[in-house]
DNA sequence: CGGTAAACGAGACGGTACGTCGTGTCTTTGA
DNA sequence: TCAAAGACACGACGTACCGTCTCGTTTACCG
C-alpha cells in the first residue's frame, strides 16, 4: 500500500558516518586530556581530519559537540547495577557513580554540568541523558526495594533520589570533602532513616 | 625598634579606592544581564571607565573579578537567620536560600559553581565565601537543635549539612525539579527522620 | 556503418532550456544590485531554484556567468547608430556610449573591465564581445567618413578608435572627470584635428 | 608661545614603526607573485610575522594594503622625467609609462585599477596617488610646452592628458593592441595636431 | 620641595578561537 | 545523461577576548 515507508527519505548525497564518528572521537581524546576548555572546533576539526565547517553542519557549536562526545562515553554512560538485593543493587550502583566521581573522568562530568549552565539545549541533552538515566535506573531500583519490603513506600520517590544524587553532585561540585564508598553507605543508612520498612 | 610595624607599607602612588569599587560594580552589573560569559575584562574595563591593564593590576582574570563581584552582591551573601526555635530558624534560614536559588539571581550562583570548576583560585575563594559561610551558619544551627534536643546528636553533622544543601544545589543546577519552600520543608522533614531527637 | 550522421546527437536527457536562462537572469539581477561581487555561484543557484553543480556544469565560474549576463543585457549590448552623416553618427553612438557609462549601469562596464583582469577567459570573451563590436562600428562609421570626406584618411584607424574610446573608459575607471555629451563632442572635434579632411 | 607645536600628540604606547613595514613588505611580495588575489590578510599576516587583528588595526582590508604596497612600489611611483625640450620630456616620460605598462608589473596597475572599482576608499587613493601624480607631471610639461612654443595653447589641457593616457590605459586594460614605444609616438604626433604651435 | 615609585589611561601586539561565506568537487537519488 | 540536493575540504573573512607590553601622565610619600 504505502509505497514509501521509510518517512523521510534523505535527498542529495548522503553523510559520511565516518566523518561523524570522526569528529566525536576528537572531542573524547581532547576532552579526556585538557577538559572542557580544550575542546575548540578548531582543535577538533584539525584531530578529526574534517573542515571547520563541517563540525558547524553536525553541531552549532564546540560544547554540543563535547556534551555529545561525554554522552556517549564510559563516564556518560554508567554500567547498570548488577542483580542482588534492591539495597545491594542500589549500593553497587552508587558505589559505581562515587568511584566515577572520585576517578579523573569526575572532572568530566563536572564540566558538563557547568556547561549546561549556560546554554537551554546542552542543559537538555545533559538533563535527558545523563541524569535522567540514573535517576530512572535508581528510581526502579528504590521501588523493588518497597515491594521487597526492604524500604518503606509511603515517602516521595523524588526526594529519596535527591537526597542520594544531591550529596554526590554537590561534593563533586564543591569538592570540599571526598566521594568515597563510606560516603555511599553513609548515605544510604540515611535513606533507611528516611523511608523506614513497615514494622 | 621598628618604627614601622605594618609589614608593608606601600610605596609610590597609593591605589584610588575608586578605581576597585568601579570595577566590581561594571562587573556586577555585567553578570546580572548577560551572566558569567558576559563579563570580559574588556566590558569591564570599558563600562569602569578604566583601563585593561588595571582590571589586572586587581585581579588575574575576568571570572575572578566576576567571583568577587558576586561574593560582594546580595546574592552571595545570604542574610544571616533570625532568632527562634532552632529549628524554625533552620528552616528560616533554608527558606532564604530556597527564595534566592529561585530568584533570577540564582543563575549566578549555578554560573559561579560553573566558573569554580575550572580554575583551583576561583574554587577555593567560592568554598571560602560561600559555600563556607552557609555551612558554618547551618552547622551552628544543627548544634543548637541539638542542644535544644530538637534533633539527636549521634550523627555525622557534615552528612547532614550535605543532605541539607546537596538537593538545593543539585535542583539548582540540573533544573530537574522546582526549588520551593515546600522542597524545603520535606528536606527538614526528612533530616528529623535521619537525626531523631532521642527518646 | 555509421548509423549516426549528425556530428553530436545528444544521449540521455536534454538540458532544460529554461535552466540556463534561469541561470542567466539571475545573475544579471545580482549583478544590478550589488555589482560584480554579490554574483556569487551561491546566490545565482539559489534565486535561479538551480542547484550549485548545475550553475558549474554551464559555466566554470561565477564571474563568467556575469560576463554573459552582462553581455546579454542591454548595457552590454549598445544599440546601433541610426543613419546621417557619417560624422553625426559617429557622435550619436558615442553619445549613446557616453550615456550608458555615466547611468549606473555603467559601473556594471567597469566592474566587467576589472573582472577581465584576473581571468583570461573572460578578458577573450569582454574583448570579442563588448570592445570589438564598439569598435568595429565606429571603425566602419571612421571609414564611412573617409568616403564622405568628412575626415582624411592616411591616418591609421586603430589609433583613432584608441583616441575615441580609451579616454572614455579611462575616466570612467578612473572617475576622475564627468562623462557627458560635451566631452564626447570635444574628443570628436579633437578627431578632426588629428584626421582633417584632405584639402 | 606655543607651550605644545606637536598637533596631536600620540597616546598610548607608540606604533612599532617594523611592524607597518613589515606588512607592506609582505603584500609587496605577495602582489609580485600571484597578483591581486594573492594577498590576503592570512597571508600577509604569516609573511611578516604579524597577527592578523595587527593587520585590521592598520588597514581596513587586504586590497587596501595592496593598494599602499603598490603605491609604495617602484611600479607604483614612476620616474620623473629628465630636462630637455618639453615635446622630448613628454616622449621621455610616455615612454617610461609604456615601459611599465608593458613589462610584468604593468598586470599589477591592471589590477589595481580593477580593485579601485569596488571600494571607494581604494578608488581615491589610486587616483590621488598614481592618476594624479602622472597627471601632474604631465600637466606641467605640457604648460612648459607651450610656454616654448612647441603646443598650442588654446585647447583644454585636460582633454590633452585623457587624450594619452586614456589609450594607454586603454590598451593596458583590454589588452587589443601592444603597447611600446611607436605607439606613445603616434599619440604625441596626433597630441600636435590637435593642439598645433601657433603659426 | 624635589625625587622616586607606583597607579593609571591609552593603545600596540601576538595569539587563539570564533562563526560565516564562498569555492569547486564529489556522491547519491531520481527523472 | 541531466538535474537536484547536499556533503565535504579548503581557504579566507572580519571580530572578540585574551594577557602582556610599552608609553606618557599623574599623584602620593619621603628624604
């Protein structure tokens, strides 16, 4: 019936993905030494082998072109939690953002949120992909943990995962004391104070 | 036998205090339109009516003038909390920082914890001023609690001011979640319930 | 055996006639405002709905498709002299010129003039197109004259088409005089000198 | 008196006098090779070992340094013409014009007579600078020739100066005809009868 | 009171990056 | 084969700040 099902059939010469995929890494590597301030679309052009304006026609800019690159990264990307008990899985997992935090890559992560203080679309893309995904995994994690009855249910889930990821960010941010895993478990005995098992 | 007790007395033409009050003032009011990235050493030079050379015989850079500008401005420094209850002027307290988080001026707050990410001076004067000086007043309020036996005193007070001022900063600069008074008040809510006053 | 007389039949599909007079006017609408530099394979492609590679596949460049834009206009295309005396038409079509140099299509001439600098092409294609014809009708108005005893004839016609045109355009390059009918009249009046009627 | 006879005193630290040198040494250059599309403010800016904002803040463009390096240039400041009796001066002088126009550097006049086609600033600076100083010196010997009776005095000696050097531009800018000697001294042979010795 | 030293305005300067424009070529799809 | 669309490298554009520097001038203190 429908002849064309694809909905949007691109026109003209198609894009090269290795030119994109090209530019990404460049972003990665300067981004990994020199952070933030060295990723310049000059700097990225010259490492990816690719023209100015080519950078400019996948992305309006050097910071979009990093957030993307840390995006899609190891840090950007936290490994998912293994399976145990809810709080164990929750612990293993927020042992895996401090020790991200803690690690250079920390720095990295810091960086973007500072960039996305700036400019509304990177603030988005940060938002979406980054804190989000760790919010939605947590957020699952935290609701085994009622079923389980490892957790009482009758608080507000988004508090309890301000209150785990807020303390995180903020030593990342400040750095006026350290992200270690006691830091973690501290935590989370907290949250336990907070959310009390029934009975 | 030293005629002359203060370490350094200055030589030459003595410095117009005029001169350094004009240039935290360009540079207030460049960060409050335009924020962080608009003030330039250039803009503040021109809009002080003073010259480029001499925004640096002050400061090193722009953001450090911008730093200053802002520790000096009425949003870096939070008004001290009244005298009540400790706990109400906890709450009090928190509900000044809440207010001005939501305020336009709480861009300059999430764009000077930006800024402290890069450069090791800008971090340590932002610790010193401002993150410092919010801690020490909360601090000194929990103690109080504590001694009013509104709040149990067997755990970590810097766990505490964490869970206190980690969500604010966290809703702040992911712009997640609305940041309210009644944020607040489930904040303090929750802290009851992770410090219980004994018995 | 050759079943194919015809010397270049054309395969596959035929240009579409109106690509290329697409092409044509819209340099020539570019080139009326903006002059020689807003003609660019850019603009002509996009106010002709024309894809850049098609404006290429025409002509090699931008300037070139100018040089033909102009020389299809009515500015690069001088209107013949009517019929009289031969001197009376010789001043007619200088009077013609001098009136096409001084409107503003004029700078039109002189922009193909400095453009004919650069490309050889196009120094071929103005000097066969716009100067030959220029002086191939005066050259013939010149000997008309001779026949009709209005002028000698031992001098050599080549310098005295130099001796007509060359001031002409050279203050119309230069600006540095006004180009009107009495200029032209006192150049022909000059003419006369160099060439007098014999007796 | 005159407690200060300098009329505008510099301020600020002083112009570097090798750096301006420098930059017209390279555009000079850069005009031998390649001509007029050759000098670029990128290029210019690496030959002299200057930054490019450094070129801006002497000029306003790339073809206005070329205009000045031209201008500065042997090609750009013909020789005066030596003593003798005028008619020979003037011949001396044409001749000395053909030359340059003839030999390699004669493109470089082309072009920048193209240049000043587009941007006004260059249009004057050409005419003041090369026009107008050809003129003048021709202008004078012409006066001197009739002052010695070898021209007649009544014609308009500025129809006189169009009459040469309109064809020699002419020639140089369409490039038709050669220009060399036999030609400057026809146009001196039909410049006499234009403008005869009285009786 | 006159010398000295620093503050200060002005602006030059090299440098790095910006974001844009135009060029000419190439690749793909479709007519 | 033409044509439309668009990717792409290249080179240049003109501008914005940066941080440093070199001047000349002004203003205080101090011997």
């Amino acid at each position: 019936m429908n002849r064309q099902a694809s909905p949007a059939r691109p026109r003209g010469r198609p894009r090269d993905p290795r030119t994109r995929a090209a530019i990404l890494k460049a972003a990665r590597e300067l981004l990994a030494r020199g952070g933030l301030t060295a990723v310049t679309v000059d700097g990225i052009a010259d490492r990816a082998g690719v023209s100015r304006p080519t950078v400019y026609r996948y992305w309006p800019n050097a910071p979009s072109v990093a957030m993307e690159a840390f995006l899609d990264s190891a840090v950007g990307a936290l490994p998912p939690a293994g399976r145990g008990g809810a709080l164990a899985d929750l612990r293993a997992r927020l042992h895996a953002v401090a020790d991200a935090f803690a690690a250079p890559g920390g720095r990295s992560v810091a960086a973007m949120v500072a960039a996305a203080q700036s400019e509304t679309e990177l603030a988005k893309a940060f938002r979406n992909h980054f804190i989000a995904r760790n919010r939605d995994a947590a957020r699952e994690i935290l609701a085994r943990a009622v079923r389980e009855g490892a957790l009482g249910g009758e608080g507000d889930p988004e508090l309890l995962l301000d209150l785990l990821f807020g303390p995180l960010f903020y030593r990342l941010l400040m750095g006026h004391a350290p992200i270690d895993r006691g830091f973690v478990d501290r935590l989370i005995a907290a949250l336990r104070r907070v959310a009390p098992a029934a009975g």
